[in-house]
C-alpha cells in the first residue's frame, strides 16, 4: 500500500514541478495528467511534499481559484504571496483563473 501511494504521490510531484513561474493549475488538472479524478489524494500528496524549492506546490489552487487554507508551508496568505511574487493576478482572494 505504501508503495502504491508513493508511486502516486511522486506522479502528482512530477505533473506539479512542471507547472511554469506564474502559473497554475487546479487539483482537478493534476488529477487528469496523472488519469485519475481523485483531487483530494492529489491535496493529500501536495500537503505531504517535502520538498517545496523542487515541487512549487503554491502553484496548484481550488477550481474557483481559491487557496489552500491549509496550505502546509505556512496558510493561505504564504500562498498568496508565493503567486503575487510570480505575477499570478488575483480576483479578490482568488486566482483570475484562464479558460482555455
């Protein structure tokens, strides 16, 4: 079984350290590269990373553009900050998603 969720957990990171300097993409996105529609295991592996420099987790956000309140390298306002830094626009507290 660890085995198995390791293997998960290093798919999300591997979809994740992909992601480009000022973008973002949903839980739901991540989950459909890696052929699931599990979101919340992918929250789970995100909150679990333990390398944050390597796999930017800040980059991945709720389908409404909302913020991870349990964002685990410090809430929702590190969070915040991590993307403004990267020039992510906001709406408010949420990212001014694209539709593609």
């Amino acid at each position: 079984m660890i085995q198995i969720q390791n293997n998960f957990f290093n798919r999300v990171y591997e979809v994740v350290k992909k992601i480009p300097r000022g973008e973002v993409m949903t839980y739901g996105q991540v989950a459909g590269e890696i052929g699931t529609r599990d979101a919340r295991k992918v929250g789970f592996a995100l909150h679990s990373n333990k390398l944050p420099d390597e796999v930017p987790c800040h980059r991945v956000v709720f389908a409404d553009g909302s913020l991870a309140p349990g964002y685990a390298f410090g809430g929702a306002e590190e969070q915040k900050k991590r993307l403004v830094a990267e020039g992510v626009e906001f709406e408010g507290e949420r990212v001014k998603l694209r539709s593609n």
